[in-house]
C-alpha cells in the first residue's frame, strides 16, 4: 500500500523559506506513471494547489505562488520537496502532499498533512 | 477567492438527494475534466468522482457526477449521516503554464 509521508520544522519565521519533504513509501517514485504534488489548506478554508513535480524533473507551479516556490524531487530517497520563500502569516496551513496519476489524472493517495505555522 | 465557484453550503435529510455546484470558466471546467474530491473532518481529501462522471471502486453508486459547458455538479442520492463532509471540485486550467484548480468547497449537513 502506498503511503505518503510529509515532515517539516511546523514553526517558521515571517519572512523565511518553508522546507517540507514528502516521503512515500509501498511504491517507487521514480515512475513516469505518476507526479508528485504540493496542495495546502488554511485552517477552515478550502484547497489550493500549490505545484507538481514529474520525475523527468518537469514542474508546474500555481501562478499565485510561482515566484516563490521551488519543488524538487530525489528518487534516491523516494523524496520530494517543497521549498516556499518570503513566507506571510498567509502562508500558515495545513501541507498536503499527494500523488497524480497520469492516466486518469487524479490524486489518488495523500499524506496525512503537517501544520506549517508562520509566527515570530 | 476561488476559481471554481460552489456554495458554501448544502444540506439534506436522510434519504434525499442532493446536488452540489461548481462553476468555472472556458479555460478550465470548459475545455477539461472535473474531479469531486471529500473531506471529512480532519482528513485528507478522498476521490469520488474523477473525469466528469466516473467514480473510483469503492466509491458507492449514490456520488455521480456531471458536466455541461463551464458548470458541473455532484449528486448524493439516499443521503446518509456519513455523508456530511466538505465536497471540492477539481480542474485543470490551461491559462499561463496550466494548473490545478479547486473550488472553494461546500459544506454538506446532513440534518
């Protein structure tokens, strides 16, 4: 069963770059069958996706967010990241990571979330 | 603000069918697939309904879905107490480089 693993401080400085690690487990990543996403949700708000990674190394970023986010992947340890700079009390949320696949394009497995809290 | 368009909220009495909306535009729900995903409290979102209308095994015959021009819409028939959750809808959005969108998601209660 694949499972998906996100890690990260939980604490960060206005004005800092968030850094987060997706681990995903019961599965390789290193498939051309799926890519590998960053989605966030702020607390009683709704969904935004933040970027995908393929394991080519092909990115795609949210508009919103591109200036500011960088998405990397290491299939070496079946990992793939995410780093987010300059961040604003706007970017405290929950950080979901999941998987999409590419024949039917949907996320099909997800992380649990980790709570990424922007405070002095 | 979202770019995909649901109401806030919905609700339904056991038993009933419900129908929820999403409204987007030609660069999105009008030239791609939807996907309806459900949050119950405290999760992650799960599947439902992928590619307009067709739903995952596992996901019961009540979900079905939708989509006609730039809207779509999810139906729940035979509401249960399960069912009350947060319910998105996903599409892919061809502007600038392409990227996900969802909208802003809609309660469900079930009274």
């Amino acid at each position: 069963q694949v499972q998906l693993q996100e890690s990260g401080p939980g604490l960060v400085k206005p004005s800092q770059t968030l850094s987060l690690t997706c681990t995903v487990s019961g599965g390789s990543i290193n498939s051309d069958r799926y890519y590998w996403n960053w989605i966030r949700q702020p607390a009683g708000k709704g969904l935004e996706w933040i970027g995908r990674i393929y394991t080519s190394g092909s990115t795609n970023y949210n508009p919103s967010l591109k200036s500011r986010v960088t998405i990397s992947v290491d299939t070496s340890k079946n990992q793939f990241s995410l780093k987010l700079s300059s961040v604003t009390a706007a970017d405290t949320a929950v950080y979901y990571c999941a998987r999409g696949t590419v024949i039917h394009d949907y996320f099909d497995y997800w992380g649990q979330g980790t709570l990424l809290t922007v405070s002095s | 603000q979202s770019v995909l368009t649901q109401p806030p909220s919905a609700s339904g009495t056991p038993g009933q069918r419900v129908t929820i909306s999403c409204s987007g535009g030609s660069s999105n729900i009008g030239s791609n697939y939807v996907y309806w995903y459900q949050q119950l409290p405290g999760t992650a979102p799960k599947l439902l309904i992928y590619k307009n209308n067709q739903r995952p095994s596992g996901v019961p015959d009540r979900f079905s879905g939708s989509k006609s021009g730039t809207s779509a819409s999810l139906a729940i028939s035979g509401l249960r107490s399960e069912d009350e959750a947060d319910y998105y809808c996903v599409a892919w959005d061809d502007s600038l480089s392409g990227f996900w969108v969802f909208g802003g998601g809609t309660k469900l209660t079930v009274l």
